[in-house]
C-alpha cells in the first residue's frame, strides 16, 4: 500500500496564510452543536456559535452580524476587529440565511472571527462552515 499523504486542508476548505490567524477549518454543525471558535472545538464547554431547530444562536458575550453573501477571504483580521459587532443579535433564523452567507465575529474570548456557511441543510437544521478566527491585538502584547 502507498504511504497516505499528510493530511492537508481539502481544497474546498478555505486555509487563510495570515500571520494572524489563531484557529481554522471547517466542519458540519448538526442540531444542537455548537462550535468554540476559539479553539476550533464543537460542543466544547465554551461555545460560540449553535445550530438549534432551525436557529442560528450564538452565546454570549460573543458578538456578531450577517453579512450575506460576500467575499469571505476580503474580511481580514483588521477589517473584522473594527467591524460594528453587535450583541444583542444572538439568534438567526436558518431559512433567512443563504449557502455562501458570512458572519463576521468576536468570539467570547475577544478574537476577530468570520464564519462561511458553505451550505445550509434547513430540513436537517444542519449546516457546512468554514471558519477562521485571528489572534486579537491584545494577545499580542506582552507583560
């Protein structure tokens, strides 16, 4: 048998070569998991983000907005630490989201973040995303 190769992203998961970034991947949300963007862990003790019957939910104090459809890679860790994030919206409604749809983020532990949701299953209550989250400007100072 040949060796099997290292494992690398998929091509049609997106790999961000910023510097930047803290955690990245891509996974499938089932109903009721949820997905620390921190750490790139579903169904951690600490969650972010949450698919429930149909509901988009995150978990504060993570905050967020939908962007739609957009450029996923033009949202830089920049662009996304000064984008006008908003906590009170915590709960989407999965039929009102779009396959290629994009959320940018501030994950509960302050990090710029950005969600693509690759595809939306709605009868499942089900969806394929692709995230990246970056380090925050404060973790890179040092005491």
């Amino acid at each position: 048998p040949k060796p099997s190769p290292s494992p690398s992203p998929s091509p049609s998961c997106p790999t961000d070569k910023s510097p930047f970034v803290l955690v990245q991947g891509c996974t499938i949300l089932r109903n009721r998991d949820s997905i620390d963007l921190d750490r790139g862990r579903v169904d951690s003790s600490s969650p972010d983000f949450a698919v429930n019957n149909g509901t988009v939910t995150l978990t504060p104090p993570a905050m967020s907005m939908y962007l739609g459809p957009t450029k996923f890679d033009a949202l830089t860790a920049d662009r996304l630490q000064r984008a006008h994030l908003s906590g009170s919206n915590i709960g989407y409604d999965m039929f009102l989201l779009e396959d290629k749809g994009v959320f940018a983020l501030r994950t509960g532990q302050g990090h710029p973040s950005k969600v693509l949701l690759k595809h939306i299953d709605q009868v499942a209550s089900a969806m394929e995303i692709a995230f990246v989250t970056y380090r925050s400007a404060s973790d890179a100072r040092s005491d």
